[in-house]
C-alpha cells in the first residue's frame, strides 16, 4: 500500500474517530430545561404534564419556575416567588425578547418555546445534546470534614455563576378559583429554592452545599454572557 494511501486511511480513521468521541461528549452532556408557569395560567397545566414526561427523559433535567405575575388574578400559586419571575425576566433580555409569557420553556439556558409545544421542545432539547460539552465536570462530594461540598473542574470557558436548584419532584394542588379554579393540577419539578453558590472563572474550583428543605437538587453553571449553559447535573443525596 502507498503512503499517500496510508495517511489517507489513517486520516478517515482519525475524523471518525474525532466524531466518535464528540458525539459520545454530546450525549453525556445533560440539557437543562426549565418551564416558566403558574397555577393561575389555564393553558399551563399541559405544559406542566409535558414537563412530568421530559423530566424522566434520560440526559434531560428538568425545573419548574412558577412566577408570582398571575398571583393577582384570582388564585395565588402557592410555589410562585419573585426570584422566578426574575429569572424569567432575565432571561427575555438573554433571548432578546420583549416580553414574557407562561407557559415558556428555556432550553439550555439558550432557546425557548411554548412550554407545551412538543415539537419544538424535542428540536430544541436534540439540538442542545449535539453541542460540544465545553464546560467543567461537576463532582458532589463529602470534604474532610464530613460537609457536603461540590467541585468543578478546570475547562477553557466562559466567566460563569453556580447555581443550586432545590426542587420537589412532584405536587397536587386543588385549586380554588381563577382560570384553573375547581381544578387539581399536578405539577411536576417544582422549584423550591434557588441559591447562588458563587462566581466560577475557569479553573479548578470547591463549593459548599448549603441545606435546602426539597426532594432533589440541580446544580448547574451559567456563563455571565447570553449563551447556553455549560454544565447541569442532578446532585440529589
């Protein structure tokens, strides 16, 4: 065989296996969504139910935000809170929108759509688990002594913020009056807590993990700058 043969192969061997590799990084990548909604929307709850069913997706994590801006028309979301609302709203200047709705749901801090439209969602959801892994491992751990800590490790991204999402994998709620008035939602996902553990620039870094009162927790990693996120993972004890 030539050499100009051999370099060839060896050439197509490397791609594929270059292609390999960065398709097996996508797919252990998780894509965080998260569904902006209320009790009080009453084209909400099929988003909800949706949400229920994406969140036992393998590779998908998954909250819900309930927002407190429905909470003066007739029923008050008894897990709204103002901290969502202003994520949400951080989140129209990230995406460059004029406005907010529910239900929206936000795809890897990155893309949104109506929180009930599953067509997109799933475009959205396999777009996002084709991008490149870039940001840092996340490890929870045990410290010496004997404190629940997080670590990430050194990548070559972007300024970010760690965040620790406590959430309850599930709750019914009869609901009394407004849109939804008569009645009983099941919600899945929902946000209890959200809690900012600190600045990550890059390098190897350890956070403690403060007690929050929720089923299960999400830790995720959000550059600074609009862009998607660069690293999620469910660190439920």
């Amino acid at each position: 065989m030539s050499l100009i043969r051999r370099l060839a192969l060896s050439a197509a061997g490397f791609v594929l296996a270059g292609s390999a590799a960065h398709a097996a990084r996508a797919a252990d990548r998780p894509v965080l969504i998260e569904l902006f909604t209320s009790q009080g929307c009453n084209s909400c709850p099929p988003a909800d139910a949706l949400l229920g069913e994406l969140a036992r997706r393998p590779g998908v994590l998954a909250l819900a935000f309930h927002v407190d801006y429905w909470n003066g028309l007739g029923w008050s979301d008894p897990f709204s809170s103002k901290l969502a609302t202003a994520r949400q709203n951080d989140y129209a200047q990230r995406l460059g929108k004029r406005s907010i709705y529910t239900p929206q749901l936000v795809v890897d801090g990155a893309e949104d759509a109506v929180g009930s439209d599953r067509t997109d969602i799933d475009a959205l959801i396999a777009a996002a688990r084709r991008r490149d892994a870039t940001g840092p491992t996340i490890e929870a751990a045990t410290d010496a002594a004997g404190k629940r800590v997080v670590r990430l490790g050194a990548a070559a991204a972007a300024r970010a913020t760690v965040w620790l999402a406590g959430y309850d994998r599930s709750r019914v709620t009869p609901v009394g009056r407004g849109e939804n008035g008569g009645r009983t939602l099941t919600e899945y996902q929902v946000v209890r807590s959200l809690v900012r553990l600190g600045d990550w620039t890059g390098a190897a870094a350890q956070y403690d993990l403060p007690d929050i009162e929720s089923e299960g927790a999400i830790l995720f990693v959000q550059p600074d700058r609009p862009g998607p996120m660069l690293a999620a993972q469910d660190i439920t004890a």
